[in-house]
RNA sequence: GCCCCCAUCGUCUAGGGGUCCAGGACAUCACCCUUUCAAGGUGCAGACCGGGGUUCAAAUCCCCGUGGGGGCACCA
C-alpha cells in the first residue's frame, strides 16, 4: 500500500464509506448502481459466482455505476492458493472487468479482507463499547457436534457471556483466555428483510442467535466483514446468492448498531443440479456431481466465452419474451434488477451445448482458427495457424465445442491411419467388391486435374456409378480408408485438402488390408 | 426438528386481472435435405401443482395444502 502514515483515508475516517464518483446516465434512467461480487478463495471460480458476477456487471453497467471484486479472504484454514487469479480470470474471460479490486486499484481499497484487520478492529471497539457487541470466552462447538435436545433440534449458544460482569471480562482478560466476540441480538422483536425482488420478509427475533462477529483468531466473520466493507465501499445493491437470506437479520443489526443506512438486498436465484431424467426430483445446489462447476473448466472443454456469458445471463432472466441470443451490450441495454426472477433455475446443459454451437458457426473462420489451435496444441499436433484457416470451413458446422475439432480434423498430420476392416466394407458388400472399389477410385484419381473438391466429387461419382454403386456405398470406404474414421468431414473437400500422394498411399493401405484378410 | 425462499410445457422462460382454448428457446418425436457426422428447413406433441377464496372476470391478487430449494459453524 503506498503512502505514508494515516494516508489511508478509510483508516482516517472509518465510519464514513468512501467517496465515489457517481454520475447518473441520463435524468429517465435509475440511479448507478454500485456492486461488488465477494467470492471467498477457496477453490475455482463456481458457475453460479460467475452468474452472479454477470448480474453484477450488467446492473453496473446499465446504470454508468461501478463493478467491484472484493475478495472475503477472511477464513486462513481454508485459502486455497491460486483461487484469486482464478476468479480474476474467469472474469476476464468473460469480458466482465471489474472497476475496483485487487491488483486493479480504486479508492475505496484495499480490497483483501485479511488486510483490512485495522478497520474491523476499529468497528469492533465501537460495537463493544456501545454495548451492541460483547466478548464470548466460551470453547469453539466444532460443525460436527452441534448440541442437540431429545428432538433433535439443534441448540444455539446459549448467550452465558451476555451477561458477564465487567470485572471478569477483565479478569479473564487479563488472564489472556481466548475469546471471540459475539452481537447482540434483541431477545423480542422481529426485524424485516426488505428484498428487492421478494418484498419483505420477517424473522423473529427470538430464534435467531448471538452470532459471532470476531473470531478467536482475530479474523471477523463473513457477517461483520461484509456489512463493514459495503457501507465503507459505498455498495448500493447487495447482489448475492438466495442462501444468504436466512442470515440476514444478522447484518440488519449490525447496520442498526452501527449506524448505517441499509444497502438495497437482492437475493438472486440459485443455480440447481439438472433434476433426476427418472424421477424429475431436484438434487440441490449445483455441483460437481452433476457436471463442471469450475467456470475455467468449459474454457479447456472447448466453449465460448460469449455462449457462456449468453446462457448464464439466461439463468433467472431474460432478454425478451422471443429472443434468446444476445451480446452483452445488447444485454446491457435492456437489463433492469428488478426483472430478475426469484425462483431458482436448473442447469441445461443441452442449452449451453446449442447455444455454444451457435456461436461458434457465427464466428469468421479465421477467429475460429484462432480459438482452435490451443486444442491442436494440447493434443500434440502441430497445427499452424495457416493450416487451421485452410481446414475450418470442413468441420465448422459440425462440432459444438472447439475440442471436438480435433478428433475430425487430426488425420491430416498423420503418416498414416489404421481403419478397421469392417468399417472398409460397406453393407451388402465383401473385400473383394471393396478392393475393385478402391482400385478404381485409386485409378480415378492418380490422374486427376485439377485436384480440387469439386473435380474429385465429379470424377468419384462418374466412377460410382459406372460400378453401380450408391453414394453412400462407394463413398464410405473411401473415407474410411484415406481417414481412419466412420465420422469424419465430407469426403471430396477432404481429400482436395491432402497431398494426392497420401491419398493413393492410404487408398493402398487400404487394399493391402483387405488382402490380407 | 425449527426458520425461510420459490412454484407456467421435461428444461430455461414470456406473460403482472379480460387481448391466453397461454408465446419463444433447448431437448424429444416425425418428415425434408444428404457421401458419414453435423448443420439447416418444416411440422407434431407438450405447461398455468392442488384446493379454497376475492372479482362480472384470475396463469395473473389472498389463504391453506403439496412439491422443490435454502439456512440453522470461531465456513463463506
């Protein structure tokens, strides 16, 4: 952090948000909407956080607000390194830069939680010695063995610290006995969530619990962390996920503690497992049992960033009552907050797969060149650019994913390929009609002029039909021998595509393999 | 167990009291095209969870039920 001591303003004045910049787009346009997307870093980026952020985005966006990523590295036991760039990534990639974050600056930094200790530190002192907060000195109650009644029913802490007297707390804290510290909740009352897509919601006061604010270790909880760094960060729409709601009567006492208007909620839609194909029942928040979760992960699997910014858009809302396909901008013009919807969505992967196919048909063959040859690479095969230029225009419309190019197109590097003998003979023939078949494409087209797709298409049909062949039977074989393969791009412009020497080398491989059977 | 959210074709959704015997998209199925595989074209089928209200009128508003989901940590 540059500047000398006390030049951090957010130190100075840590009960005022930071100032920024906000400037309306035009009087009938909402007021700008500033965001922030809070993943945790401990794994990769999730599909449902990646959706997230593109609601985030296109709020931010649409209204000339700002994008902030603020990363809630609050829990040291669980750090996953490398998670942050991940995130960072992923948000490249997606073309959804945010305004303010780490390593990209802002005014309203830092953007780390774990280097924001001070300010909690600061907060907590006031809630303490308001009386809105108190120290807890009772042992850790590890997730696994939560206390229960003869019900079964999960009991909450029992508040004995509450009540502690002064001159205790001092004792003990003087005898350097670990403590955490806890909020007061009101014993009576009941506070009301005021969801921007749900209405209100209440909650009664008497069940919730004296959550913890500070941790033994000194780190705040995501609770206190996150209501101190959106009021200081100025965040005017809290946008996250719907599990969150349950917990929020915690942050609504601790903006009232502290003094703080409430920021506006919006608790946006889960992303959920494709329901059971036999049953139909649901299965829960998305994850990785029924599919990739890690948004990096369809990168390497060959998809788009522009169909997965598309079809995660699509996740709880929609661009127009008859048009599914749109770019961000287009979605930028169109989106309002409040037209997310609240319920929440299943995972189509078959949607995703379409709408993947759909981009990549759209893209100018020298781009798809471009995105292909990673793959090429990654197999080993040392596809130039110029080469994949060439090749595209034969697997183009036929693949869905930019993977799935390199099983159609990797026989043009090989020295040779080893078709499968039943796969050379076509229905209702035997090797010998298939060795005169193969003979005679081989005479057809060791002198062939020009070599191009649509001569051989012209000779190799003059040559089908002089053998009283269908297409489907003359052409099969041929395909399979110069390929290696029963799926493969179509034959004519294939072969125009090779060297004639490696097309009458493998018609002879060929041959001989059906000789020797 | 307690608390909370949600509810239109299998899925994503449009629709916000009459214009809806509910529109679009994916998937499915059929047909066309066709040298394999695709892509493309055409078409069929397919939904307002149930029950009560409110209203002249309800997919749209209210209540209950049911179903699905989420939460109940010194994790976020």
């Amino acid at each position: 952090m540059a500047g000398g001591p006390g030049a951090d303003p957010a130190l100075l004045l840590p009960n005022s948000p930071c100032s920024v910049e906000v400037t309306a787009m035009s009087a009938d346009r909402p007021a700008p909407v500033r965001v922030r997307i809070a993943p945790s870093p401990t794994g990769f980026m999730h599909v449902g956080t990646a959706r997230t952020a593109i609601f985030d985005w296109l709020a931010a966006r649409s209204t000339g607000g700002q994008f902030v990523l603020r990363v809630e590295d609050t829990d040291q036991k669980r750090f996953v390194e490398g998670s942050i760039a991940d995130v960072i990534e992923g948000l490249h990639w997606l073309g959804i830069n945010p305004d303010e974050g780490p390593g990209i600056g802002g005014s309203c930094g830092p953007y780390l939680q774990s280097e924001r200790l001070d300010i909690y530190r600061q907060h907590t002192e006031r809630l303490l010695e308001a009386g809105h907060a108190y120290r807890c000195f009772c042992p850790p109650r590890p997730a696994d063995a939560q206390p229960q009644d003869a019900g079964g029913r999960r009991a909450g802490y029992d508040r004995r610290c509450r009540t502690l007297d002064p001159s205790e707390v001092a004792g003990r804290l003087a005898a350097a006995e670990p403590f955490v510290v806890r909020l007061k909740m009101p014993l009576t009352g009941s506070f009301v969530l005021q969801d921007l897509l749900r209405g209100d919601i209440r909650f009664e006061a008497a069940a919730l619990e004296d959550t913890i604010l500070i941790k033994s270790d000194g780190y705040p909880t995501y609770h206190f962390a996150v209501v101190v760094d959106d009021h200081l960060m100025s965040i005017s729409h809290v946008m996250r996920g719907e599990e969150w709601i349950p917990s929020s009567p915690i942050q609504i006492q601790l903006y009232k503690a502290l003094g703080w208007p409430e920021p506006i909620w919006v608790h946006l839609p889960l992303v959920l497992n494709p329901p059971d194909p036999e049953t139909g029942a649901g299965r829960g928040k998305m994850s990785k049992r029924f599919g990739d979760t890690s948004l990096l992960e369809y990168r390497a699997k060959g998809y788009l960033p522009e169909a997965m910014f598309n079809y995660l858009a699509l996740l709880g809302w929609s661009f127009s009552g008859d048009q599914d396909l749109f770019s961000p901008s287009e979605a930028q013009q169109r989106f309002r907050v409040e037209d997310i919807k609240p319920s929440a969505a299943y995972w189509n992967q078959d949607k995703l797969d379409w709408m993947n196919g759909i981009y990549m048909r759209r893209l100018v063959p020298e781009d798809l060149a471009l995105r292909l040859r990673p793959f090429f690479v990654d197999a080993g095969i040392p596809a130039t650019e110029a080469d994949l230029r060439r090749l595209v225009p034969l697997v183009q419309e036929r693949i869905g994913r930019l993977d799935e190019a390199v099983p159609l197109l990797d026989f043009f590097w090989s020295d040779e390929v080893s078709p499968a003998v039943a796969d050379l003979i076509p229905r209702k023939m035997d090797a010998a009609g298939t060795r005169a078949l193969l003979a005679a494409a081989r005479d057809a087209l060791a002198v062939l002029e020009p070599w191009t797709g649509t001569a051989i298409e012209d000779r190799l049909r003059v040559m089908a039909e002089s053998l009283g062949l269908k297409p489907g039977q003359a052409f099969q074989p041929l395909r399979v021998a110069v390929t290696g393969r029963t799926v493969a791009p179509p034959l004519f412009e294939t072969l125009s595509h090779l060297e004639r020497a490696t097309v009458l080398k493998r018609l002879d491989a060929a041959t001989r393999l059906l000789t020797a059977d």
